[in-house]
C-alpha cells in the first residue's frame, strides 16, 4: 500500500473519492433506480444459510489467531483445503515463501477451489484466511494477535457456505465458479512500508502473477472483507467503481431487489488497497470488494472493532452474513442464466 499522509494503516482512504462523494451520490442513486426498473426477472435461486455460515466463521475462530508461521495457521489452512474437497471442488494448494515489509519470510499457502472446472465462463469469490499478527489499533493489547472474526473469517465462511449451497443442489448452475482464500494479506504496516501496497495483500499479488491455471480468467470477480459485523454497511468502494463499474452496479442492484439496500448502500464510499487491487491490476480480472466501511465517519472508516483483540464472534451477526451470502448466491444464478440483473 503506498503511504497517504492521515490514513488509516490498513485499508486506504484516497481524498479524492470522498471529496467526490456528494457529486456522484445523486447520479448513482439515479442509475440504479433506472437500471433497477429495467432489470429482467429474478431467476429462482437455492436459500443460503446463514447459520451455517457462522459456524463456518466459528470454526476458523476456534483455531485461534491464523499467523503465518503459527500451528493455528496451518491447522486451518488445512481444514479449508479439506472442507473444499469435501463440498466436491476441485482444490489446488499454492505454496509460495513471502517476505513482509520488515524481512520476515511467511510460509504462505493460497488455497485455491473451483467448482465445475471445464466451464468457460468463470466467476471468481475471494477472501483472505489469515489474520494479523498485531492488534496495532487496540488501545491496550497493540502486540497481540488478532482472533480476526470479521476482517478475514466472515468473508471466508460466507464463500464456504455459497459452495455448499451449490454442491447440494440437483440442478447445479452452469457456471464456473472459483474461490480463492488469499493468505499473507494482513501482515502489512503503512507507516513503515515502501512499494504501492504497504506490505500487504502478498498472497493476491503472487497469485496475480502465478496463476493457478496458465491463462486462467474470469467473467468477473468478488472480493470479501469485514462482510460480517452487525450493522455493517458497504458503501460501493472506490476502486471497485473506477475499475469494475459494471460489476458493482450489478451487485448493489441484486442486493437492492432482494431487501438488503440497508446493508448494501447506493453510495460511492472511500477507494480501499485491498487483494482486489492485484487481480484488477496484475491478473487482468474485474473484481470489486465487498468491505465494510462506514457513511459519514472519517474519523473511523471500518468496524470498531478492526485491527483490534476485540475483533471477536460476539460482534458477527447472521443477518449480514445473509444478506452477503444470499446476494452472491442471486448473482450466480442470473448469471448462469445469463440474465445479469
């Protein structure tokens, strides 16, 4: 991440996006009403369960802190590899040593699970598993590990849960669909940092360059982060509208006809450095992030809880899950049915 005087550490605020927030809300507001009245029917798509999802969540928190380096860190990145098998994916480990801003050497793993692997057209869900060494935004506990509930499991147990739903059906989409669970992102320091990213996002940066499949594309991409804290809104994040506007607009749109427009909010939020970035970039794949980023607090542009010890299950509720969940699940099916909404 490239440092920007007043920022955040983590997750970037660029100026210029906010200071463009009040020109464009009414314009958007205004094409996604109009492209809403113009959108083909829903096409009839399997239930997500969010229960399910928050055990999934559950069961990466139980393994404690996901460090690289750490036991907890292999032992679930096992279980994910496992669990993808399981759900009848197709599963590739990509193993690669990264070096963090301040010379460590991480043994890092992409893991890497496609559904229907011979389909041309392909979407692509991701998420990063690891959580960050450090809680640098605590106001006490600033050396410990993160648990990491929101800023890595949620988005993981959601995409487990959307591959679940899918492998349990009679008549399967006929898509392809890939998910990759990006290790190495959280380890970065902005403030210390040199390069573009700050040290963060190495396992989409690698796979960006290292594709798992020689020449391998995607229709479109899906980036989640944060995606599961109670009242979490996800204004349409910077990055995502200036370099895969289409793909937004048929998201928030989905989410909007299906009742989550509290969650999923018509206004364009901060531009974030995120694992969306390489793949836009480097890998050539229009992906958006699905990130939790709150309206109207430039003193705060994630959960409270972020990069915090407190970053805990008790913060995850069902209802976001859900609403994420149940949107993604909407999106591949009209897309199977080539009726994108």
């Amino acid at each position: 991440m490239q440092l920007i005087p007043g920022s955040f550490s983590r997750k970037i605020l660029s100026s210029v996006f906010i200071l463009t927030i009040v020109l464009t809300g009414c314009n958007n507001q205004e094409s996604s009403e109009k492209t809403a009245e113009q959108a083909p029917a829903l096409v009839k798509a399997p239930a997500f369960n969010a229960d399910s999802a928050y055990a999934f969540v559950q069961k990466q928190v139980d393994f404690g802190p996901r460090v690289p380096n750490t036991p907890a860190h292999k032992a679930t990145g096992d279980y994910l590899a496992a669990k993808l098998k399981a759900l009848g994916m197709q599963v590739t480990e990509q193993n690669f040593v990264a070096t963090t801003y301040d010379g460590k050497k991480l043994n890092a793993r992409n893991i890497i699970g496609s559904y229907n692997p011979g389909a041309q057209k392909r979407i692509l869900l991701a998420s990063h598993w690891d959580s960050r060494p450090f809680a640098d935004q605590d106001s006490v506990a600033k050396t410990k590990p993160v648990l990491a509930a929101n800023d890595g499991a949620s988005g993981v147990g959601i995409i487990l849960e959307v591959a679940r739903v899918i492998s349990l059906q009679a008549s399967k989409p006929d898509i392809g669909v890939d998910v990759i669970f990006f290790d190495a992102e959280d380890w970065g320091n902005s403030d210390e940092a040199t390069g573009e990213y700050g040290g963060y996002c190495l396992g989409s940066q690698y796979w960006a360059k290292n594709k798992h499949v020689p020449g391998y594309t995607a229709y479109f991409g899906v980036l989640l982060d944060m995606a599961g804290a109670k009242g979490a809104t996800f204004l349409k994040e910077g990055y995502s509208v200036q370099l895969a506007d289409n793909v937004v607009r048929q998201v928030w749109n989905t989410a909007s006809r299906l009742g989550y427009s509290n969650f999923f909010i018509d206004q364009r939020g901060s531009s974030i450095t995120d694992d969306h970035l390489p793949v836009n970039r480097d890998a050539h794949i229009p992906m958006i992030d699905i990130i939790h980023t709150q309206q109207n607090n430039l003193a705060h542009t994630f959960f409270d809880q972020w990069h915090t010890a407190d970053d805990t299950m008790e913060h995850i509720d069902p209802k976001t899950l859900h609403a994420v969940g149940q949107t993604l699940i909407q999106v591949i099916y009209q897309e199977a049915q080539d009726q994108p909404l």
